[in-house]
C-alpha cells in the first residue's frame, strides 16, 4: 500500500499546484460571481433614484393598494389629485427629487393601464412591478365590489394543484418540486465532473504509456497499484475542488444574497435559495454517487488509455464510455418527470446510469431500498469492472502499436 500511496500523492500534488487547477478552482467561480453580481451592484446605485416616485390616483379608489404592492421596490409617495398637480410633480421630476409618477384614472379601473411620466423609463424589473401591483390592486377592487373574498396574488400566480398519490407516500408538492430542482443541478454537476475527471485519469495514462515513462515506474510498483494510485489521487483533487465550491456556494448564500437582496428589493425571490440548498442526507448520498461512479468510470478510462498509444486512437476509443454518461442525461428529463415509473427505476438501478439517475430520484422520495440496492449494485460494479480494467491495463500499459482487438482483449483479461 505504501506504493500506492506514494502514486496518490504524486498525482493529487502534482494537479492541485497546477496554476489551471488554481485557477479553475477559484478563480472562475469568483469571476462567474463577480459578473452576476456587479452589474447588479452599479444597477442598483444607477436606479437608486429611480425608486423615488409618486401615485396619483384620478379614481380615489386604487391609490392605496397600489402603494402597498410597490412598497419594498420603490420609495412611494401618495399625492392626491388636485388642480395643477401633474405640473407640480413635473417639477419634482426635472429637479430630481423624484424619479416619476405614476396616473391612476378611470381607464385602469376599466382596463388596468396606467400611465408613467418620468425622465427615462424604468428598469425592465421595475416596469414589470409597476404593471403587477397596478393589475392586482384593479382586480382585488374589482372582486371587493361584487363582494367576493378571494386571494387576488394567489389567483394571478395561476393557482396550484395539491397531488395525493393514493398507491404510495410522496413528498408534498413544494418538498417534491424543491427536490427536483436540487437533483436536476446535482444530476448534472455529477455528470460533469465524473466526465472531467475520468478524462484526467486517462489522459495521465495515455501520457505516461507514450512517454514510455511508465517503463520505468512499472519496475517499482505494480501495475494495480499505478493504476489505483492515479484513481485515487485523481478522486482525492476531484473532492477537493468539489468542496471548495461548495465552501464558496455557503458563503455565497450566507452573506452574498443578503447583500443583493439589500441592493436590489424586487429581487427578494433569492431568499428562497437555501429551500433548494440540499441538507446533509443528500449531500453524503451525493458524495457516495461521486466516489463510486469515479471510481467506476475512472477503471474503465485507465483500461482505454492502456489500449492505446496515441491521443487520436483514446479519442476515438472512449466514446462507447462516455455513451455510458451521455445516456442518463438523455433520459434524465423523462425519469424527473415521473420519477416513480418502472422506466425510472430499472434505469436507476442500472449501475453505469445510477450516480446520474438516482440521485435525482432519491431527492424526489425514491423508496430507501432502491438507493441501497443502488449502491450495492454500483460497488459490485466497481470490483468487477476493476478487474477487468486491471488485467487490461496490466497488459497494455507497456504494449506499442496497433489498438488491440476485441478478441485481444479477452485474451489479455484471461491470461493477464
């Protein structure tokens, strides 16, 4: 084991002090961070004036349940209508104390226009909150009339459906939303990075072999342990980074949404970004879907840069592979629509599609026994396709030339 961990080592050092790694770590997500918050930032000081606006209600009859729908997004000021009150507030506005002001006549009673006089238009948010309070508190006046008793916000969100599933417990329809949207991200980030970093181990195969300096480490260690050594240590950079993004992603939801929100009201919807943050259940499942679908992918990406010699023919040869990876995200969408169906569990349960599918599905309420067996079946996959990559790589890590044939290759795992 010593050997091994000697591999380990010099692998996991040798890629995390790589200026890429340093570079791909932290610095892209701060400046993916950096362009979204920004020009959020100078859009905010931009339109600090703009939340200073006035109400003008013609009707009598809206002015406050529009100013109480606008409250959060603007400074409002309610000024009653009067004789020569439109030239007054046009000298506010060309004096900057406001930013503009808002007309409620008998024309947004009858058809929820309004009109908006300013110097400039509103941000494109901002217009779109001016609209919806001026609808709702229209609709909500039009309803109190007739005497009905009716939640105005609820009924122009369009509504909802409570779902009872009488055959088998389910999530509740917000828990179960919230876990759809946490598998999809957590699916698809799985898929990238088992993609990424089985790519790695092969390519670090691929150099040593045509290099020829694997020659020469071959007769230190064994050609098992090289190839764990590299798994291993390719895993250990890939948790790694893996944590530091989740690290950054905390402290982004703790203290950088709090200060958007602060700059920005209307964005207020962000607060229920930790509702989709997944909790320590989900995240051990995804850390074990990590592990096991590495290391499955990873022995089978050794075994096919050990049967070739040149980065053209590994090209051409991982694709069945990463056919492997592509499949789940293929029919990721159909399995999320109805996670509970026979097509989502059997291609759950198959061990190469399972980091992919399963964790989304487990998210949605899957039964507890169909993630174990999950596993079980994943980590048995592990040991048999280890075998066989083993005796491949044993092989064909010091074999020149031609890409060995199928029958080859049957012959190198019976007789390596």
């Amino acid at each position: 084991m010593n050997s091994v961990l000697v591999v380990m080592r010099r692998e996991y050092l040798q890629r995390v002090r790589n200026r890429w790694f340093i570079l791909g770590t932290i610095a892209l997500p701060v400046f993916m961070i950096a362009v979204f918050a920004i020009p959020i930032f100078l859009e905010a000081r931009g339109e600090r004036a703009e939340r200073r606006i006035a109400v003008v209600d013609e009707t009598g009859r809206l002015a406050a349940a529009v100013v109480e729908r606008l409250e959060g997004s603007f400074d409002v000021d309610a000024v009653p209508y009067t004789d020569g009150v439109y030239e007054a507030l046009q000298s506010r506005v060309d004096e900057g104390e406001i930013a503009g002001f808002l007309v409620l006549d008998e024309g947004t009673l009858r058809e929820g226009r309004a009109t908006y006089q300013g110097d400039g238009r509103p941000g494109t948010v901002r217009r779109l909150r001016l609209q919806q309070a001026v609808t709702e508190a229209v609709v909500a006046h039009r309803l109190a009339e007739s005497g009905a008793d009716v939640d105005v916000a609820a009924l122009l969100a369009g509504g909802d459906i409570d779902w009872v599933n009488l055959s088998e417990e389910e999530p509740e329809g917000a828990e179960r939303a919230v876990g759809l949207v946490t598998g999809f991200v957590g699916s698809f980030f799985l898929y990238m990075i088992l993609l990424l970093y089985g790519v790695q181990v092969m390519r670090s195969v691929l150099e040593e072999k045509t290099t020829r300096i694997v020659e020469v480490i071959i007769s230190a260690v064994r050609p098992w342990q090289l190839m764990l050594g590299k798994i291993v240590g390719v895993g250990a950079v890939g948790l790694t980074q893996v944590g530091i993004w989740a690290l950054m992603a905390v402290l982004v939801a703790s203290f950088g949404l709090p200060a958007v929100i602060a700059a920005r009201p209307e964005m207020a919807q962000l607060e229920n970004v930790a509702e989709y943050l997944p909790g320590l259940a989900a995240l051990g499942a995804f850390l074990v879907f990590f592990v096991l679908g590495f290391f499955l992918y990873s022995a089978l990406y050794a075994a096919v840069a050990a049967m070739c010699s040149t980065e053209e023919e590994a090209q051409q040869t991982q694709v069945p592979v990463t056919m492997l990876l592509v499949v789940p995200i293929i029919v990721l969408s159909m399995v999320m629509e109805s996670p509970h169906s026979t097509f989502a569990v059997v291609m759950s349960l198959v061990p190469f599609f399972s980091p992919v599918l399963m964790f989304p599905r487990m998210l949605a309420g899957a039964p507890l026994w169909q993630v174990g067996l999950s596993f079980v079946l994943m980590a048995g996959t592990v040991v048999a396709v280890a075998w066989v990559a083993g005796r491949i790589y044993r092989v064909g890590i010091l074999m020149q030339g031609k890409r060995p044939t199928l029958p080859e290759l049957v012959r190198w795992v019976r007789e390596a």
